[in-house]
C-alpha cells in the first residue's frame, strides 16, 4: 500500500490550513493509500480532546468530523512531543488514537513515504 504522509502545522491560527489536509488525509486513505498525519507546531492541538470541535470554516466539513472519519478508517496520527510540551498539553488530554512521538520517529515515517504533503 502506498504510504503518504501529510505534516500539518496548523489548526485555530489558521483553519483552512487545517482543514484542507484533513480533508486530503480521508480522501487517500479512501482510495486506498495509506496517509499518516503528522501534528506539529500549532496543529497538536487537534489531538487534544475537544479542540477540533472549535475549529471550522462554514464553506468546509466540521474538523472533527474529519478527524474521526480519518481515525475510523484506520489512519494513524502521530503528534510531536516537543510541540505538546511547549503548548503544555499533556497526554492524558488527547484524543483516543493519537500517538505521542519524537522527531526522530517522524523522520522515519517521512522516509518511508512515497509522498509528503506540508501544510
């Protein structure tokens, strides 16, 4: 299966930067790829329990409609340690489905891609 990674770096400070690879992470895996969803910077806070439900933008579908169609598919959402803890979000707030990992891990993931999407 074709792995595609998409790294997201935003959320609130931007929806439209959210949304739009969320948007891509459920269509890929629809048609049969295998996406991985990479939450850095302002994005981690996506995996925070609640959160997505404040985001939106009326022309978009509601972001935490995506995230969990995106989790109820099978994808995996990794989410950058060092990001959690500059924002103070600790990991008994996130989201069932979510992995807490390190850079190091990311760059593997990235490694193994065929493509990568940054937003």
């Amino acid at each position: 299966m074709e792995k595609i990674v998409i790294i997201i770096n935003h959320a609130a400070d931007d929806p439209e930067q959210c949304i739009h690879p969320l948007m891509m992470a459920v269509n890929a895996s629809s048609a049969g790829l295998h996406p991985v969803i990479l939450l850095q910077s302002h994005a981690v806070a996506l995996a925070k329990r609640g959160f997505a439900s404040t985001i939106g933008d009326p022309e978009f579908p509601p972001v935490d409609a995506l995230v969990e169609s995106y989790l109820t598919s099978g994808g995996r959402i990794l989410v950058s340690g060092p990001s959690l803890k500059k924002r103070n979000i600790m990991s008994e707030e996130l989201i069932e489905g979510v992995t807490v990992t390190s850079p190091g891990a990311m760059v593997r993931e990235i490694q193994d891609a065929k493509h990568v999407l940054t937003y």
